[in-house]
C-alpha cells in the first residue's frame, strides 16, 4: 500500500510566507540604503539600522505573548512597515547629524536634537497608531483577517519610537562625530543642496500664490476623483496557487460508471500537458452522495517553473470543456476561506420568493443575459428538475373508515423503500446494523408502492392503493431557503482581465431591475459579493474612525483646532497618487489596496507634521513671523521628509514589484501605498506652508476682530 497526499494547502501557504521574507529582507535593505545615502555616514547609517533587528524581535516576542502565529498577515504587517520601522530613527538621526554638523559636541547634539524633534516623532508614531487599532477591531470576515494586521504594525511602530528616543541617542552621543567631508560627502552634498534651492524657489512662489497652488492642488483632487471612474473594484484578487478544480454534472440520473467517463475524456486531454503535476478525482463525494456529479482537483507544478499562468491554465481547459456535449463542465480555484452559499463561485446571486415557477423563470433569464455579457463563464444554477417521483396522497376519509392514520403510511413506505433498522449485530469486537428493506425488484416502480399491505384496526390487511392515491411525476432534486422564502442561486465565475466582481454585481443589479421582479421577490448576494459588501462597508467606517482619532491625537499634542486641520490636508494629497498608481497599473480596489489606503493615512501626516512642529518651533522659541518660519522650516524639514518617505518607498518596492506565490494580493497594497506617498510627499511639501499660512492669517483676522470688539 502507498499513501500520497492528494490535496495539500500548506505548501502554497509555505511558499508565500517564503516570498515575504525575501520582501522582508530587501525591503530593509533598500530603507537603509537610503539612509546611507542622506546622512552619508556609516556609523549614523548603522544606528538606524539597529531599530529594524531591536524592532521585529520585539514584536515578535509581543506577538508569541498575543498568541499571534507567523502567518501571510503578520509578515505582510512587518514586511509594508519596515520602511515605517526606521523612520523614527531616521528623523532622530537626522537632527543630531544636523547639530554635530552645526559643531555641537556629539552628548549635547543627542539629547538637544531628540528633545527638539520628541514630540514631532511621538505624534507621527500616535497618528500611525490611530489608524492601524481601528483597522484591528473591524467586523466581519475582513476584521478576522486584519486584525493580527492591524495589532502587528501598531506594536512594531511603538517599539521602533522606544528604540529611536532611548538606544539611538545613547549610541550617537557615545559613536557618532563630525563627518568629514570626503568625495562621497561633498557629491551628494552638491545634490541635496540643489534641490534645496530648487525647493525654496518654489515654496517661495507659492507662498506669493496662495490661490493659484490651492487651485492647483484641488485640480489633482478632482483628477483623482474622476478617475476612480475607471478602477475597478473587487473583494480578493485571483492569485496562482498552481492548482484548481474541474466540476463535472452529468446528467439527471447519470451512473457512477457515465460520470467517469467525462473525467477520464478530461484526463486524457490533461495528460500531456507539461504544467499539469497530477490529478485526483472524486465522484459522489457530496451529502446526497450525486453520482452524477463529481470533481477534479489539478495540481500544477511551481509558478516559477512553467511558462502559463493559472488563470490561462483555466481558460485552456474551459474551451476544451465545451466539446463535451454530455455534461457541464466547469473550472474554478481552490477555494481558502468559505465564501458562503452552497458552492464555490466568483459570482452568487440569490433569486429568494414563494412561487418556485417564478423563480425559475426568473434566474433563468438573468442567466440569459450575463451569457451575452462578455467576461463571464460555468454559468450555472442550484436548481435542477427531471427527477423522477412518486407522490402518495393520503384519502383522509377513507383511512378513517379503514382505521389506518398517514403515519401508519409513512413508516410502511419508509421501511419497505428506505429501509429500517431493527437490530445490532456483534461479532470479534465489532458491532453492526441490522436492517430490512423491500427486495430491489420489488421497489423500482409504481405499482410496487401500490402493493404494499397495511394492517388496520378493521381488516386484518389493506393495500395502499385502497386509500391513497398514487401518482407519478418529476420535480426539483431540492428545494433551498431562505427566511422561509424558496430560493434559486445563480452562479458564474469570472474572467478577471474582462470583468471584476464590483463590475458583474452592477450588472446583475441592472438586469435584475430591467426584469422587474413581482412584489415579494427579492435578491441577494452571496459568497464573495455578500463578502465584499460587508467588508467594504467596515473599511469605509474604519477610514471614517482613522481620521477621527487623527485629527484626536493631534489637536491633543499641537494643542490647536486649526492645526490638525493643516495637516490632515495631506489626506486628500495621498488619494491623488494612490488611485492614479492603481488605475496606471492596472490594479483593482480590494480589500488589500483598501488597507493600504487606510495605511496612507497615518502615512502622509508624518511628513506634514515634522513640518508643521518646526514651524512652530521656530515661531515660539526664535520669535519669527509665519512667513519666516515656514520659509526656514520648509527647507530644513525637506531631507527628512525626502528621506523618511524614500525609506518607506524603496522598503515596499520589493513588495510592489513581486512576482512570486501570493504576489497579486500584496502587490496592489504596495503600489497604492507608494502612490500615495510620492504625490502626498510632493504636494505636503507645497501646499501644507500655504494653509498654514492662510489659517494664521484668518485665526489673526478672527483675534484682531473679536478682540477689538471686547475692547
């Protein structure tokens, strides 16, 4: 005997937690990459670097404490932050460099830098904070899968600000000198100086244009805006896990030895393909135990090693399916997390009312129509009719007469046809049924059923026939329900370059109200798009709840109602990059790219609060106006604001550009997210001085006019 594991779902799960770590440690090394060539020092460089090692163990050992397991979530958590990890200590680092090149002695540059840029990095930690514990505590099935997400990255960021206030200072006031000015320090100086300079000519002019740059920057909104038109929306993307099922239905009444030979006409076609690793077939494996009906499970070989992708791989058996004219076909993905409904389907539509007829005619006609629609395939229904029946009505009346009752009916016909068990059996340890039943002969046909003996309380035995009627006919295999409703469900499955699920839902949703329904019917979704309904619903509400606390945290720690509001304006900025990046890329908006988004937002207010923080730094200790200080500010703010989003950017481009096991889930994320930053970063640095600077002149205008008016 040889035993072999047909179907294994770790070995997916194995190698994508394998790609993750390869994003991981590349995405690391990339941040400090960065961080090297900003402060052009090695010994600053590896002060930061310690954040990232100190960082992931310690989460680690919070996680192990939480009962959180090393799985695609948590690592995809640590994975997206690791440029988040060292921001920190890049904006730590940055101000002490800034002071020792000022010609401070290295003890009083540490503790005069961190001191100065404390409660700067203590708020973008908090905003960070805010936004991934209302993602953690989400509802629904999304919530079960983000909330180890969401906990993993608020543990890392705090962790990452303890390390950056305590370890980094220390080791900077012990190791850390001048640095001295060699090829490497005055080429990258010449550089960064220039696009100071660059940078300070702008700032000045838009400081001079006020309107013209809010203008500019509600244009690149509106941009934005109009092109969420054309991104699509779906709940998960399809990923290549290298394997997939064939579902076959042969006909009503078809034998287990006709069900096999569709499969062994498939395997025949399968065989010489070089993707295919093997095949596994089972039929009748389902509660009704359907012999007409069975599955096959292909496994390809790796992702790496063939030149097709799953989805063509599918496509391919699809068109061979259709030669075949004695049973439905169809071929869908192996399905990871119940979706729902009474089978597995991209698209599940659920036609609920009284009448069954209705109903029928019904989910038939929106079949019809999505048929005609290109994009989608293995249009199927749950509802299947032709099964041959008897149905036995009871003459009340005359089992009266007889002295016989329905029940007395039930059992007989019960126990003849079904049979019944009446007894147990032991032999050498094992017990067995005893069960009697009508000889297969004698249970095949109608007049069988008519010929069964009752006894009666009247006369010592009575057929069946004398007081019931007996007829012949076909109806459904079953009957479903909903709330007590009858229910029809429609499946489909989708072809992903032509037709999304957002995309298929509008067009069910436009059939179904053209066919307008009678009083009384309605329709749902099911498995995906009932997911993707209620998840969608609960990312909005936490963006919703993430802002909230945001602009919580920060009016606490800038002690200010119009501050917050300067910031928070680089929300808006950060939808610019991360649909325009969607849209070019070709990426949809799921549950993935709605958590990078969400991700976005506690992002981008880093930048514009080291700006803001300075600013007033500069006005409070210095004695500067609001124009003078934003215009110091603005520039000795630009390198590491440049650096800590360059660190965060090239820290997720191994993720963004993967191609390995589970890359089209991650990879969308990324890719919104460093949109996001690069036109946030870009337009922060622009448009945060100019409302800074029109909110302090309307909160003078306000003082001046209410003051003057006590007076």
């Amino acid at each position: 005997v040889h035993l072999e594991i047909a179907k294994d779902l770790s070995i997916y799960i194995h190698h994508s937690i394998s790609e993750v770590y390869f994003h991981l440690l590349f995405g690391g090394g990339f941040a400090l990459l960065i961080v090297f060539l900003f402060l052009r020092n090695l010994r600053s460089t590896f002060i930061s670097s310690l954040v990232l090692p100190t960082s992931i163990m310690g989460t680690f050992s919070l996680m192990a404490y939480m009962g959180f397991t090393q799985n695609m979530m948590t690592l995809l958590a640590l994975t997206l932050a690791i440029g988040l990890l060292i921001d920190d200590a890049i904006v730590v680092q940055e101000n002490i460099m800034r002071h020792l090149e000022e010609g401070e002695p290295s003890m009083v540059a540490a503790s005069k830098a961190t001191s100065e840029i404390g409660l700067a990095v203590f708020a973008t930690t908090m905003s960070v904070v805010a936004v991934f514990v209302p993602v953690a505590f989400m509802k629904g099935i999304v919530g079960r899968f983000f909330f180890q997400f969401g906990i993993t990255v608020a543990f890392a960021v705090m962790i990452s600000m303890f390390v950056s206030f305590t370890l980094d200072p220390m080791l900077s006031s012990r190791i850390l000198r001048n640095p001295k000015e060699n090829w490497l320090f005055r080429w990258s100086e010449k550089i960064l100086s220039l696009l100071d300079r660059i940078y300070e000519t702008i700032l000045a002019f838009a400081l001079r244009h006020i309107f013209l740059t809010l203008l500019l920057a509600l244009l690149s909104f509106g941009g934005a805006l109009y092109l969420g038109k054309f991104l699509r929306k779906e709940f998960i993307p399809l990923e290549d896990q290298s394997e997939f099922n064939i579902k076959v239905k042969a006909p009503l009444g078809s034998t287990l030895a006709f069900t096999k030979k569709i499969f062994e006409r498939i395997e025949e076609h399968l065989k010489d393909k070089p993707w295919v690793r093997y095949t596994f077939v089972t039929i009748g494996a389902d509660q009704l135990q359907k012999v007409y009906e069975g599955e096959m499970y292909v496994k390809m070989v790796e992702k790496d090693k063939r030149t097709i992708s799953q989805e063509k791989a599918m496509e391919e058996v699809r068109r061979f399916a259709r030669s075949i004219p004695m049973g439905k076909v169809t071929v869908e993905i192996v399905p990871r997390v119940s979706g729902g409904g009474m089978k597995w389907a991209d698209l599940q539509v659920e036609i609920r009312g009284t009448d069954l007829e209705i109903l029928k005619r019904i989910s038939g006609e929106l079949r019809k129509r999505l048929a005609k629609i290109p994009g989608y395939t293995d249009l199927d229904t749950n509802y299947e009719e032709g099964k041959p029946e008897i149905n036995i009505l009871p003459q009340k009346t005359i089992l009266a007469d007889l002295g016989l009752s329905t029940m007395q009916i039930g059992s007989s016909v019960r126990s003849g046809i079904g049979g019944k068990d009446i007894g147990k059996y032991r032999d050498r340890g094992e017990r067995y049924d005893i069960g009697i039943r009508f000889r297969q002969e004698d249970r095949r046909i109608q007049d069988d059923i008519a010929g069964i003996w009752l006894p009666s309380r009247r006369k010592a035995m009575v057929s069946l026939e004398t007081g019931a009627k007996i007829l012949s006919g076909k109806g459904p295999v079953q009957i479903n329900r909903y709330n007590r409703n009858r229910q029809i469900t429609v499946y489909a499955n989708l072809v992903s370059h032509q037709k999304v699920l957002g995309e298929a839902m509008e067009d069910v949703r436009r059939i179904l109200e053209e066919l307008k329904m009678p009083p009384g019917y309605t329709y749902g979704f099911a498995g995906r798009g009932s997911n993707m309904q209620e998840s969608f619903q609960n990312l909005f509400f936490a963006l919703f709840l993430a802002i909230i606390v945001i602009y919580m945290v920060l009016a606490s720690q800038f002690e200010s109602f119009l501050h917050p509001f300067t910031i928070m304006l680089t929300l808006p900025l950060s939808i610019v990059g991360a649909i325009g990046a969607l849209v070019l890329t070709g990426k949809t908006l799921n549950i993935f790219t709605m958590i990078g988004i969400i991700m976005l937002m506690g992002l981008v207010t880093k930048n514009g609060i080291l700006l803001v923080d300075y600013t007033n730094t500069l006005r409070e200790r210095d004695g500067m106006n609001s124009l003078e200080a934003l215009m110091k500010a603005g520039p000795v703010r630009l390198r590491p604001i440049l650096m800590t989003s360059l660190a965060i950017i090239f820290g997720m481009l191994p993720v963004a550009i993967g191609t390995g096991a589970g890359s089209e889930s991650r990879s969308p994320m990324a890719i919104a997210v460093i949109g996001g930053l690069i036109t946030s970063t870009l337009l922060t640095l622009v448009v945060i001085p100019v409302v800074y600077l029109l909110m302090d002149r309307f909160s003078s205008f306000l003082q001046k006019k209410f003051f003057s008016r006590s007076n």
